[in-house]
C-alpha cells in the first residue's frame, strides 16, 4: 500500500488560499499527532533545569500568536469576548518569555487549539484574493506591514518551529523517566 503525499485545498475563494490553509491544517495535525499521549507531568514539564517552556505553555502559546496575528494584526481589531475568553494567561510573562501555563489539562490545550483554528479558517477562507494580498498597516507601532497570505506562512513556520521543541522535550522526558 502506498501513501499519497499531495496537497488538497482546503475551501477557500481560491485554490491559492486553500493550499495555504491546507498546510495550516496539516501542520497543527503534526503537533496534535506529537501531544496525543502526554499526561499531565510532560504537559507541565519545564526540562531538567526548570527554565524551557512547557509543553502547555507552548500549546497555549500557538493558539494565542495565531488569534493576535489575525485580530490585532490583519483584522486590527481587539479579540471578541468568545476569544479572549479562552486566554487567561498573558502573552508573555514579565520578562518578555513565554507565560508559563501550569496545571491546564490537555483536553483545555486541545479544546483551545481547535477553537481557534476554526475561527482563524472561517476567516481566511472568506476572503477574496484581493483581502488575501492586501497589506495591512502597521499598528501598536510594530515596524511591519503584513498580508494574510504572509501572516499564514509565518503561522505554518511558527508551529512547525513549536512542534519541533515539542518533540525534542518528549524525547527527553522519555529518557528521564526510562532511567
């Protein structure tokens, strides 16, 4: 038996859009493959010195860059109660890291990565190609312009970044408790 390895366009205005939301969706399956079996010890974990970001802390961290980069930055308008609602953490902690997030099961991570996910696909998948090129200025003086279509690249590029140290504190957890 083989396996396709293809692209199949998610339903958007264009074919462009839905390959792009299609390795948007393909990439968080990645990372939901990754935290499947993790109990709530690794999901809390902070690597051997306490100082890495969590597994939950990064989950939580995904879904939040993904709602800010729609609503503040291409939508430039704030979160609607429903979204800030699944955010009860800061962005980032005093020091400008990620907020450490202990203590959220993993069925909450799940829930808010797939809340999310379907309010940023409703999203892009109603826009018009021209919406989808369009840049946006820049707001809260952050020195960029943007379009949808970037800002989808940089969320494909960002989780996979995340899905990476994901797997690597997994491997390590396993070893540690293996020993």
């Amino acid at each position: 038996m083989t396996t396709e390895l293809k692209i199949n366009p998610l339903p958007a205005a264009t074919p462009e859009i839905g390959r792009w939301l299609w390795a948007l969706a393909e990439v968080r399956q990645r990372t939901l493959r990754l935290v499947g079996d993790i109990d709530q010890r690794l999901l809390d974990w902070r690597g051997s010195d306490g100082a890495e970001n969590s597994v939950g802390s990064l989950l939580y961290h995904i879904a939040l860059v993904e709602m800010s980069w729609l609503y503040l930055d291409l939508l430039q308008q704030e979160f609607p109660p429903e979204v800030n609602d699944l955010f009860s953490f800061p962005m980032a902690d005093d020091a400008g890291k990620v907020s450490h997030v202990p203590g959220v099961t993993l069925q909450e991570h799940l829930h808010r990565l797939t809340t999310t996910r379907e309010i940023a696909l409703s999203r892009f998948q109603q826009m018009t190609p021209d919406e989808w090129h369009r840049l946006r200025p820049p707001v809260n003086d952050q020195p960029y312009e943007t379009t949808p279509e970037w800002a989808v690249f940089h969320l494909i590029e960002h989780e996979a970044g995340h899905a990476f140290q994901i797997s690597s504190h997994k491997a390590r957890w396993q070893r540690l408790v293996s020993n």
